[in-house]
C-alpha cells in the first residue's frame, strides 16, 4: 500500500513516521517496495516529501540503487515545482557520501558508479536547459555549491557553450555568477573567456550587464583589463545606455591609468558632452569620472564642461537633476573652483548654492563699501515704503472720522 499512501497527505505522514521509528529495517522495505515508482513520487505534492525522507534513512549502497532506479526522471523532476526538492535533496546526499567515502577510503568497487556520477551523467544532456529554468536552476546552483569540481564541471562547459543565451537570462546570470565564485580552475577559466568575449554585447542586456560587472568584481585582473579594453572607443556610447552605463561606471574604478585616460579623452569631447551631462544615464558615468580620475584629468573634464554649465550658453543644463548632481560633484571635488570671467561671469560653486528648488543662484562678490551702500539703498527704500503706508492709514482713518462727525452734525 506504499504507492496509494505516499499520495495522500495523511498517509504521507504515516510512513514518515514509521521511517523516523522503525529505522533502516522499515526504510529498506519501503524502498524495494516503492522501486517501481519512485519517479513518480518525486513530483508528487506529498510523495516528494517521503523521497526525501527515504533518502536520508537509506543506507549509501540503497542510495545509489534509488538513484539509478530515477536517472531517467532526474531532469524533468528538476523542472518541476515539487520535483526540484527531491533531485536537490538527492545532490546534497550525493555530496555527504562523497565526503565519507574519501574521509574513510572504503574500499567500494571502482567500477561501480557512484550517486554523484549516476546524477551528473543524467543532467549533463540538460544542463543548459536547468540553468534558464525557474525550478532548475536551483538545482544546478545546488551542484556548484555541494559537489566537487569533478561532478560540477559539466556545469561550466554546458553554460560557456551556450553564454550568450545563459547570461541574458534572468535566472541564468545567478548560476554563472555561482559558476565565477568557485575556486580557480581550467572549466571556470575557460567560461570567464567566453564572457569577455561577448562582454560587449552582454553589458547592453538587462541581465548580461550584472554578469560582467561580476567578472569585474571577482576575476582576475588580467580578465579585468581585458574587458576594460574591449570597451575602447565606445565609451560615451554605452555612457548613454541603462545597463551599460552601470558597466561603464565600474569600469572606470577598475581599469588601469592608462586605459582611465582614454575614458577621459572620449567623455571630454567636446561634441558628446553636453548630450552626456543632459542624458539620465550619462551623467552618472560623468559624475563617477569625476570621483575616480587624477587632478588633471578632472581639470580637463570640467573644462570641456564649462561652456554649457553657464546659463547663457548652456539651454539651462545647470538647473536639470543631472546638471545639479554634477555640479554638487564638481564642488566636492574643487570647493573653490570658479568657471573663469571669458564667459561673463565670476562665479565660483560653493556647496551651499545649489537649492533643493533647483535655482542655484550665485551672488556676484562686491567690495566692503558697495555692499553697504546696497543695504543701505535696500533699508531707505523699506523706510519709504513704510511711511507711506502710514500716511495712507492715518488719512483713511481721518477720512472716516470726519465722515462720522458730519453725520451727527446733521442729524
């Protein structure tokens, strides 16, 4: 009656808990009684949770029998909502078997297969597939996180065949950024390759751009440079995308002095500027130009700058969110720089005149004696504009009494 009460919710339960009482005389009958379906249990509701119960009580030698008797099942069992569970149940036992197999040196026949291999030579047709797949993938993430490197390089060269397709998949940039946290090896080197090879497609797309940001984050710092490199030329291109421009920020804090150099020449042309500083994206890329470069590439940055900073010339970039954001880096980074008297103005940015309405107003300098004479001009002109409007009180006010005292005269 294995089979009609591994269905149920109740019956479930049942055999659960003679499993948890009876022990591994209880687990080895249910195992050769339910061998027959097995793989049907696995995506059960109910089944799936007395797979992985039996499972744990088996002994490592039932184990694998269980294995080889759903190896056919194994892939569309981790494409399924409650199959998942019990393939990833099956790898993280796959995993402690290995660990007190090598621990012990038992002396098992070398000629029999393993849960692990058993596991991977089933998956391996598929692995591509799991990773783009909202229940496989946790399967696949399962693998590189438990299994040695011998049982999980299949996963590596099935994504860095197909990394293009992999990489712009929302659920397949999570398994190659597990892929790029595992120890140095040559299938990990290999995709890393193929990544900055399409580096410059995949830094375009929603997803591929966290990929190489990651590869930015944790590879080597020859991959870094490398993709630093391949983006040469194209900077103020990717500058003005959603996800590239993420890309090219990090860029700008991981590449070498000299590539930063070439950054700073293609953001400082003096024809791509101002569509930098006015476009949503662009002036965050600015901005972080700004924060990592040297003095002097600042200086030549905030010069090609300065012609449309100004409000004659500049179609008011300065009072837009991005203009604003970039002139409160400036003065972070130059606190007492000044845009200079060649375009009739002298003023120099200070941290307090960019207004939370957005008019940054800068107040010409003026000597000790003109500013006294405008306060004074500005105070004689509230004292007159005072006594007027007592004069006219006092006048309203005697209109209106003259006005009563001649009622009462008439009356």
């Amino acid at each position: 009656h294995v089979r009609r009460l591994s269905r149920d919710q109740v019956g479930c339960r049942l055999l659960q808990q003679a499993l948890d009482e009876e022990g591994a005389s209880a687990a080895s009958m249910i195992l050769k009684e339910g061998l027959s379906f097995w793989g049907e249990a696995m995506v059960d509701p109910f089944g799936n949770y007395l797979f992985q119960k039996i499972l744990e009580k088996i002994t490592a030698e039932e184990r694998i029998i269980l294995v080889q008797n759903v190896s056919p099942r194994l892939v569309n069992a981790s494409l399924n909502l409650h199959g998942t569970r019990s393939v990833q149940k099956v790898v993280e036992l796959c995993a402690i078997d290995e660990k007190e197999s090598s621990a012990h040196n038992s002396n098992v026949d070398q000629k029999q297969e393993t849960a692990s291999e058993i596991l991977t030579r089933s998956l391996t047709p598929a692995a591509a597939r799991l990773c783009i797949d909202s229940h496989g993938n946790h399967v696949i993430q399962r693998i590189l996180l438990k299994l040695p490197y011998q049982y999980s390089h299949f996963v590596f060269d099935a994504v860095a065949n197909s990394v293009g397709d992999v990489a712009r998949h929302r659920h397949g940039c999570c398994v190659i950024q597990r892929c790029l946290d595992s120890p140095p090896s040559t299938a990990r080197s290999n995709l890393v390759h193929r990544i900055v090879e399409k580096s410059l497609e995949l830094m375009q797309d929603a997803y591929g751009n966290y990929v190489v940001q990651y590869v930015l984050d944790v590879c080597s710092d020859e991959d870094v440079h490398a993709v630093c490199e391949s983006v040469v030329g194209k900077v103020t291109l990717l500058a003005i995308q959603k996800f590239s421009s993420n890309v090219m920020e990090k860029c700008l804090e991981r590449c070498t002095d000299k590539v930063r150099e070439l950054y700073l020449a293609e953001l400082s042309d003096s024809e791509r500027i101002r569509e930098l500083m006015m476009d949503p994206f662009g002036n965050y890329v600015i901005q972080r130009a700004l924060a990592v470069s040297t003095h002097a590439q600042a200086v030549q940055l905030v010069e090609a700058m300065k012609p449309h900073l100004l409000s004659s010339t500049g179609g008011g970039i300065k009072n837009t969110a991005g203009g604003r954001r970039i002139l409160a880096k400036i003065s972070k980074r130059f606190p007492n720089f000044s845009l200079g008297d060649e375009f009739g103005e002298n003023t120099t940015l200070q941290k307090s005149g960019h207004k939370k309405n957005g008019n940054n107003r800068h107040d010409n300098t003026m000597s000790g004696d003109q500013a006294s004479a405008r306060f004074n001009r500005r105070g004689q002109g509230k004292s007159d504009e005072f006594n007027d409007q007592h004069k006219r009180l006092d006048n309203s006010r005697h209109g209106r009494t003259e006005e009563k005292i001649g009622q009462w005269d008439r009356v």
